[in-house]
C-alpha cells in the first residue's frame, strides 16, 4: 500500500483530488535488466528498478539499493519517502530511488563498479540533465557513488562521493547524525529526560546504526544492544562503541564483540529507553510491536514500523519518531554536497552537523506543534505538513 493512501493524507487532501492522484502514482518507475559480465564467458542479469516519485519540489533525490529483497514495491515505497523526507525538511528536492536486486553480500567492489557502470549507461540522460541525483543506500557507498562519478564527470550528478573527489566531510556520518540527535530531542522532548544515561538499543551496524551508536555514546546514551545480519550483542553496562566500530572494520560483523549473544527478534525487545531500528523495512510489526519495552521508537532505517505497529504504539503511549524525520540528515547533508560541487565551495564536518542538528531541529518542533494542536501522532503530523508542501509545489508548477 502507498503510505499515500493512509487515512490521515485522503483526510488532508480532501477536495484535492488531482493532489491524490498524482501522489498515488510516481511520476515514472523504470523496470531494467542490468546485464554485467561477470568473467568473458558469464553474462549475469540483474532486475533493477528506477523510481522518481514526486519532482514537483526538484530534481528526484534518493539512493541505490542493492540488496536481494528489492522490489519494484520497494524502491517505489522508498521513493515516496524520499518525497516525504525532503518536503518535511525544506530541502529542494523531490522524491526518487532505484533498487537492484542482487546479495551484495557476494558482490566484490570490481561486481558493484561494473554494475554502476551499466546503470549509467541507462539513465545517463536523467543524471546528466541533473533530472535524478543519486547517493548510497543498503550496499553501495562512497566507492560506488564515485564510479557514477567517472562515468559522468559532473561533480553535482551524484553524492556521498568520497572526500577528496567531490565528497562532503560529514556525509559518511550524516544519516546517523540526525537519527541520534533526533533520539535526544525526542527524549527530552517526549520523555522529558536528558539522553545521557538513556538505555538505548540500535538494529543494524552499516552506515546508519554504527553512526547513530557512535554519536549516542558521545552523548552520554547507554548503548545496550547493537545487530547486524548475523545477531546481535547485549551488554547491560553499556557497548564501548569506539572499539565495536574498529572490531566490525576488522571482522566485519558484531558477533565475537563483548557481550552476550543475543538474536535480533530479542534486541527489538530487550530493557531500554530508546530503541533504534536501522537495519531493514518492517521488522516491528502487530506480531511483536506489544512486546518492545523502550518508551520511545526512532526509526532509523527506512520503513521499519508497519501501521499496525504503529496503531499498537499510540494505544501504548510508545512515542515513534518518523524515518522521513530522524533519518533525514543524509539527504540533508546531500543538499550540501549538491550545493558545494555547482559553487565549488567546501564546508567542514562540523558545519554539516551543525545544519543537520538546526534542520531536524525546526522541523521536529514544527511536527511537535501541529501534533499537540490536532492530537496527532508524530508520524500523522509529519505527513500532514510534508503533503502541505508538496501540494502547493505542485499547485504553484501548475500540475494541479
Ligand atoms: P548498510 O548496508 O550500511 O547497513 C545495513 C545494516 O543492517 C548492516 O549492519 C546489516 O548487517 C544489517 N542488516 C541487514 N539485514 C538485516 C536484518 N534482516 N536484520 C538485522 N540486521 C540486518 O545500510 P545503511 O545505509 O545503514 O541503511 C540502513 C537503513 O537506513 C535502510 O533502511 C536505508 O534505507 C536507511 N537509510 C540509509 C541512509 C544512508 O545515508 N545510508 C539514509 C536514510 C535512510
């Protein structure tokens, strides 16, 4: 179902029909076969789909994903997000994504390069017109991001390149940036506690999860589990996270690290304050949404509370902070990017982290505001202020 199609968005957009109609269908979704050799006898062909949801607001911004799960239901899903995220933060860009439906796990950096290319290949004319600009998802990164790069040679056609040719110092850090001061705004926000001693539990130990851990550590946040593919940790005095990041940089997976074992059903319910999903989509659903113990929920990856899950929490009092809110400061930290390749100005870490916090910042107060106002969840008055967005875009391009 199109997170377009929730009653609190057909409630919004009452009288605006042409507004439902076109947020209900992405402006265009692109079904590929990528063909890669693999060796000069072996042809491997891949399903890859491109979604640009919504450019109503600028050029369609959002990630590559490869990863064997993906769908076109997906990538479209994400794409919408996209178009939420980007809309909620001010950040004048539209809604795309694309997804390639391969085990990155069995991919070396030479597969990801060669795959890269033939995507180019196929959508050269939407990144070269600036029309879709990509950045790293689940299983690609810097490296991938600078093969789109060579291919192209315009510095603002893709980011999350790595520093030194393009990239943004910063960027790498971003996403997890925003998901951790998102759990600490939440939390003296909606908890009414300092985040400093906080019990928190992070699913996923890639790009987001390990950063949003590190930052939360920083602050002063216990942090008591930590996941990946392979299980999880529990460590009830708290995770050293500096020495988790350069253990996992080493062996590539938490599981050895101190602590006990546990699986990631178990982590999603373990003892904590603040539980931060940052793995993959839908893994709180009806079935295990009663059992999550924490008090506040930051959806760090994207998609991971289904709507049951989420209509268990509101009975609950479980406050849930939005993905296309907390998850935001890679698209944020993009923006700048973006920005910096067409001036050519640079800009430091700190300035980056800074414009994230004061981004989130604004729009989680906008978002707290209008929930009180309306009673509203935080996801319901999320959505409701990024479809306002949208929707005069849309009215003021003359779509609708
Ligand atoms: P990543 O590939 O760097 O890391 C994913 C992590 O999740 C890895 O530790 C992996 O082992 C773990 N994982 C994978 N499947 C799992 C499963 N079934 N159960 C538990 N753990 C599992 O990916 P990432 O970039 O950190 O992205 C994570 C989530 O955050 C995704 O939903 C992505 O769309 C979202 N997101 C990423 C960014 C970004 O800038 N990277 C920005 C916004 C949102």
């Amino acid at each position: 179902m199109s997170i377009f199609d929730l009653d609190i968005i057909k409630a919004e957009l009452e009288g605006k029909e042409n507004a439902k109609k076109l947020l209900l269908k992405a402006e265009e979704k692109k079904i590929i076969n990528l063909n890669i050799w693999v060796d000069n006898k072996t042809l491997l062909v891949a399903d890859a789909y491109v979604v640009y949801h919504n450019t109503s607001r600028g050029p369609a911004k959002g990630g590559i994903r490869i990863d064997k799960n993906v769908t076109l239901e997906e990538t479209t899903d994400l794409a919408e997000r996209m178009t939420l995220k980007t809309a909620l933060t001010g950040i004048p860009f539209g809604g795309g994504k694309t997804g390639i439906r391969l085990d990155s796990l069995k991919l070396d950096s030479y597969m990801k390069k060669e795959i890269m290319k033939e995507l180019v290949h196929i959508i050269r004319g939407d990144l070269a017109s600036g029309y879709y600009i990509p950045a790293p998802d689940m299983g690609t990164g810097p490296k991938e991001m600078a093969s789109i790069y060579g291919e192209l040679h315009i510095p603002e056609c893709v980011t999350g390149k790595p520093i030194g040719i393009g990239g943004l110092p910063g960027r790498r850090e971003a996403t997890g940036r925003s998901v951790s001061f998102s759990a600490a705004y939440g939390a003296k926000k909606l908890l009414k506690k300092d985040i400093k001693g906080l019990k928190v539990a992070v699913q996923g130990f890639g790009n987001v999860g390990s950063w949003t851990a590190y930052f939360l550590h920083e602050m002063g946040a216990k942090v008591v589990a930590v996941s990946d593919v392979n299980g999880g940790l529990y460590n009830a005095k708290g995770i050293d996270i500096n020495k988790l990041m350069a253990y996992v940089d080493k062996n590539r997976f938490v599981k050895g690290f101190d602590g006990d074992s546990i699986t990631n059903e178990e982590l999603l319910e373990v003892e904590a304050d603040i539980l931060i999903p940052a793995a993959c989509e839908n893994v709180i659903t009806s079935k295990n949404a009663a059992k999550v113990k924490a008090r506040l929920l930051v959806e760090g990856a994207n998609g991971p509370t289904s709507q049951e899950a989420d209509e268990i929490f509101e009975n609950r009092g479980v406050e849930v902070i939005p993905d296309f809110l907390a998850n935001a400061g890679g698209v944020i930290a993009s923006y700048i990017e973006w920005k910096s390749a067409k001036s050519g100005s640079l800009t430091s870490a700190q300035e980056v982290f800074e414009f994230i916090d004061r981004t989130i910042e604004k729009s989680f107060t906008k978002l707290l505001l209008l929930a009180k106002d309306r009673k509203l969840t935080n996801k319901e008055a999320g959505l409701v202020l990024a479809v306002k967005e949208v929707t005069s875009a849309m009215e003021n391009r003359g779509w609708i």
